[in-house]
C-alpha cells in the first residue's frame, strides 16, 4: 500500500502485514470498530466512533472486545517477523479513543506459540454453521483456559447443569431485542449484505435457523442473521459454551477481554477448532446480570462463545486499510 513507512523496527512491508492482520478480527456486526495512525515510532489503534452499534452495544462494551481483538492480532504479526512490542493501553488520559500504542522497540526471537497464533490470524472464521457432536477433548479445553489467563482474564467452561439456564436467558434476550424495533432495524443494517459489501455480514456467511433446543445459537457475536434450516444439518446437541470475563468491569478491563477473547480464538483455530459467539446474552443487561450470578456472581462476563469441531466457512468482509489508516500529521 502506498504511504506506508517504516515503524520503530518495522519495514514498510511488515507494517501492512501488521495492519491487515490487526483487521482481520472479529467485531460486532463486522463493523470494524477501529482505525490506526503510524509514527515513526508506533502504530495506534483508535475506537471509531462512526461505526458504533448503539441499540446493541450502548456502553460501547463490544466495541472495546473487537479493538481489543485487533491489537491481539496487531502484537503477535509483530513478534512473528522477529520484533518485540511495546504495548501500552489507554496511553493518553483525556484521550478514550485512542485504545493503545505499540511500539514495535527491538528485535527478538520468533517463539513457535507466535508462530502459530500469527499462522492462525487469517484462518480464524466466525462459524454460524452446525459443528460435529465430537466433544472438545480436556487438554484442549485447559488450552482454552491457559489462553485467557495469558491475557489476565478468565474462561468458565459451562456443563449440562448450566445449559438449561443459559438457553433461557438466550431465549429471553433474544426476544427482548426483536421487540425493539430499533435493534431489528440495526440488526436489518448489518446483516444479510451482498457479496460486495465491506463491512456488515453477508447472507453467505449465515447459518441456520435453530430449533428451540438451539435457542442459544439464534445469533452470534458478528450478528449473522438466520437462514433456512437444511435438514441433516442439526446443531450438535452438546457445545462447548464458555464464558470469558474480566475481573472488573472498567473500559480498561473490557479492552483486556478483548485481548484475551482473541487469543482463545486464535488457540482454538490452531488447534483444528471453529468458534462463533451468543452475545445476545451479553448485551441485554438483565440476562448480562442473570449470566454472572450463574458463573459465580464475583467475576465480569464479557462474551459467551460457542466451540467445536465445524466446517469450513468463508470470511466475512474487510474494508481496505486506506479507510482504516490515518497518515501521520506530524
């Protein structure tokens, strides 16, 4: 891309590779929450508040896991061409936008986890399709586990016990917000997109409309709308649903579960696994307060994800990085 420089110890190259890898997070609607300048010395990430969803996310609360989702992705292209960054979040009080700095400050060697967790950036899909009823095995659920604290967060795996309860605090957000006609029509605007489109989800990347068993699944973190149901296509009677949190529940705290969301992803991709999200739950407050008094009622949840062993999907849309990039004015 032309007008890109160099940063700290980043080539030209290596800075778009950087910048498209931060962009292939996930967000909200896939509405791309976020934008980046370039200095000499450190690549920031910004929340753009153009492309809010406020009927969903009016505390910005999903905004701030897609950002921080993307620095995720922004630090580990870093270190998988050899440099360290320097991350420093909310560098600036009086500045809430600006979401992080990282200064990509010195060489380092390539560990074989960055490698991996980079290799896996561009292959992670939200999938809204049926997984297989294979079960997640328990080495790879303490992986799950192990990444989320990485990050100073935390990941609840849910058992039987918990899933009659969390289909019917599903059940009920999701009604909530198809009685408002405000949300259905932000819904409507993000969803069900044509092949052109930058942003938002495609009706491709759809899945299936879920039988009442399946309420949990009615609509995931990027908001994919529902499609006819394909007999034989069944989701799997038993998901793995987690839960990640925060241990407060601050614009910082929120911006780390980002972070930690995405390195659960990233691990779950490396590890052969698909992923999508039931945020619906997340995003009504009383289901939000019903879901943390189910976890325990000490901790913040921040996002519910759905995991297992599933198809091939085709990725939802990026916008270019020159509307994403801003030049550096100095």
């Amino acid at each position: 891309m032309d007008g890109i420089r160099s940063v700290g110890f980043l080539t030209p190259e290596e800075v778009e590779q950087a910048l498209r890898a931060a962009t292939a997070a996930p967000s909200l609607c896939n509405s791309q929450p976020w934008w980046f300048r370039c200095t000499p010395t450190a690549i920031e990430l910004h929340a753009d508040a153009r492309r809010t969803v406020p009927v969903a996310d009016p505390e910005h609360r999903e905004l701030a896991l897609g950002c921080g989702a993307a620095l995720l992705n922004l630090r580990l292209a870093i270190r998988a061409v050899g440099v360290h960054p320097d991350v420093r979040l909310l560098p600036e009080h009086g500045r809430p936008d600006l979401l992080a700095a990282v200064r990509p400050a010195a060489r380092r060697p390539v560990t074989p986890s960055d490698r991996e967790l980079a290799e896996a950036i561009h292959r992670r899909h939200t999938n809204r399709r049926p997984f297989t009823a294979a079960a997640v095995p328990d080495p790879l659920r303490a992986r799950l586990r192990q990444a989320a604290e990485a990050e100073r967060a935390w990941l609840a795996v849910l058992d039987r016990t918990h899933y009659g309860r969390l289909q019917a605090l599903a059940r009920e957000a999701h009604q909530a917000q198809l009685e408002d006609p405000e949300f259905v029509a932000e819904w409507r605007h993000w969803t069900g997109r044509d092949d052109h489109a930058l942003d938002g989800v495609p009706a491709r990347a759809s899945g299936p409309r879920p039988e009442p068993q399946d309420e949990w699944v009615l609509r995931d973190y990027s908001g994919g709308t529902a499609s006819p149901r394909v007999p034989g296509k069944d989701f799997e009677p038993e998901p793995l649903i987690c839960v990640l949190g925060s241990f407060q529940d601050t614009p910082l705290a929120q911006l780390q579960a980002g972070v930690a969301m995405q390195h659960v992803l990233l691990t779950a991709t490396a590890s052969g696994l698909a992923s999508s999200f039931l945020s619906q739950v997340i995003e009504v407050p009383r289901t939000r307060r019903e879901l943390r008094s189910l976890i325990g009622g000490g901790l913040w949840p921040q996002t519910v994800l759905r995991i297992g062993y599933g198809s091939p999907v085709p990725p939802t849309p990026r916008r270019p990085l020159s509307d994403v990039l801003t030049p550096d004015a100095s």
